[in-house]
C-alpha cells in the first residue's frame, strides 16, 4: 500500500463554487463529519459568495479561487465548479499538496480525468470524487444482494433513463448542462455518469464497450438520446438507453440473474425490489438529507484510517470517464 501522510482533526475544508449543489446536497456534510471544519468558500459573484458564507456561517470567503488553495489555514479543497474548470483547478490543489474533492463527472473527457488522477497519485495526495452513490446504504443493500448470490449467478445489467425537456431547454435559454464545451454529453454527462460508476461498483470493471449518441431533439447543441451495451469484465453483460426527449420521467434498473432478479432506481428513491426463486424482497431506505454526507464520511475514514480506501477515488472515475468517452464515440482513448 502507498505511504500516507497522517492527517490531524480538524481537516479545514474549502469549497470552490459555492452553487446549488452545495447548498444542500453537500456543503452542510462537511458541517456535520466529526474532524471536519467548513472553513472557506470561493465564488466569482462576490454578493452571492458573501450571502452564502453568511448563511451557512463560513469564516472565510474569497472571489479568487487560487488564495483558497494556498490560504495555509485550507487542509483540503472541494471542486464544485462545472465540469470544464475541474482540471484547471485541480491541478492546482494537487501542486498545494492537499487532499481534494471533485464534483463528478471528474472532467469533460477521458484523457482531463486521467491527467487529474495522474497529478495527484504523482504527489501522493488523496483524491475523492463525488459519485457519492458508491456510499448510499441503500445501495450497500443492492450490494449485499449480489454478493449473498440472492439471485444467483449474475447475467445483465439494463438502465432506462428518460427525462421530458425542462422549461430552461425549450425556452433555449443558456444551460451549462447542455453546452456542448463544459458537457459534450449534456445531461447524459451530469446524470448517466452516476449510474454507470455505480455499476463498475456492484458489477466490477467494464473491458468493453459500445455506443450510439446523437442530438434528436435539436433544442441545444449537446447530444441528448443515447444508447449503449457493454461488457464487464467479469462476464456480465449490459445495456443502457437514455433519452431527454421523452414525454414521461423513468429510472428503470434491472439486475438478472440465474435465480432472480434485483430492481431499483438510480435517482428516485423507490423501493428496492428482490425477486428470486426462494426470496421476495421489498425494502425502502430513505436517502439522507444531505445526500453526500456518507460519501463524505468515508473520505474522513480514509484520511484518518490506514487501512480503508474510498470507493469513489481517482481511478474509478477514470474508469468511469473512459467508459462515457466509448459511448459518446470518442475515438482519441
């Protein structure tokens, strides 16, 4: 195992975009971890920055991202700026020698997430990354379903994922999730992302991989339906189709296996359903408010404990982004 520094508590975190994705879902997890301080935030709107540093009573504020990384009261810094800065700021956390967080997906495209993960592993810094469903219980418990053979040898994995356009993509008005140059993918970056990483998680490794992506509705410039069927490397076999042209929302996942199958959602929180020859199963496990407060338990666990590693870390986000890039057709990988 690779030496690692001994961290001490309290780790003083620092958050770069302080956007809505922080203001619940995960800002206050840094909070409420025992061992962590939230102690500065960086945004370029200098009234916004200041109203949110007084409402979720920060210390520190600061319009210039590179006085947080190198303010020597910041142990460790969280990335929660769209996609396309993910790099640009990264590599500089990683100079700082501070362990560090980024929102997912890691970057744009494979080849940024692998000079990410390339960076930090060379300075022998922690690197979390937010595909923070790897720490859900209630994927734990999909989990220990596979692993207990609840439904046998495992054979496929399928995801259905359809979305209606929101107002913001029929009015066209301007969306970073649908620029082409922050999200090639549009919303299949920000949302299949999460659940193709949960996958290698429960599943293992993907060796190979093969996609269609196009843009049918023509609402933006980022493609907007997609479909894909993928190889693990364990044998099991996949397939996916998303689409954010439909009339009707669905989230449809199914595990077959060679006594059963497992049913659940990535994003919604419905029930988890098991339903093999022997055992029937119907279990509801309620998210936690702050969604990513586990996720950022376990970051706290790595850097205090040895012998623990993260689930969600640089090499599996690459791995996760190399398997985006074949779906998309990316052909430089």
């Amino acid at each position: 195992m690779t030496d690692r520094t001994k961290y001490s508590e309290p780790i003083r975190w620092g958050i770069i975009g302080c956007g809505n994705v922080t203001e619940v879902k995960s800002g206050p997890a840094y909070k409420k971890t025992e061992g962590f301080q939230l102690t500065a935030v960086m945004r370029r709107d200098f009234d916004k920055l200041k109203d949110y540093a007084r409402r979720h009573d920060i210390e520190k504020y600061y319009t210039d991202a590179e006085e947080l990384i190198n303010d020597e009261e910041i142990d460790a810094v969280y990335i929660a700026t769209p996609p396309d800065t993910h790099m640009y700021y990264a590599l500089k956390v990683a100079e700082a020698g501070k362990p560090c967080c980024i929102e997912k997906p890691l970057a744009p495209s494979y080849k940024d997430s692998l000079a990410i993960h390339e960076s930090f592993k060379d300075k022998n810094v922690p690197l979390f990354v937010a595909y923070y469903r790897r720490s859900l219980p209630r994927f734990d418990q999909v989990n220990t379903w596979l692993k207990n053979k609840d439904i046998g040898e495992i054979r496929h994995i399928s995801w259905l994922l359809s979305n209606a356009p929101n107002d913001m993509d029929l009015s066209g008005t301007y969306n970073w999730r649908t620029d082409p140059k922050v999200a090639p993918g549009g919303y299949f970056d920000d949302l299949a992302s999460h659940g193709l990483d949960l996958f290698t998680f429960l599943l293992g490794n993907i060796k190979e991989v093969f996609g269609i992506s196009l843009n049918q509705q023509q609402l933006y410039s980022a493609k907007d339906a997609f479909t894909a069927c993928w190889l693990h490397e364990s044998g099991v076999t996949g397939s996916g189709s998303w689409n954010f042209g439909c009339d009707s929302s669905e989230d449809r996942v199914e595990i077959l296996g060679s006594k059963g199958k497992v049913q659940f959602s990535v994003f919604k929180e419905n029930p988890l359903v098991l339903m093999s020859d022997n055992n029937e199963q119907e279990i509801f496990i309620e998210n936690p408010i702050n969604i990513q407060l586990h996720h950022v338990e376990n970051m706290k666990k790595q850097l205090f404990d040895e012998n623990y590693v993260h689930p969600s870390n640089g090499y599996t986000a690459v791995h996760t982004s190399w398997v985006m890039d074949r779906i998309l057709g990316k052909t430089n990988i």
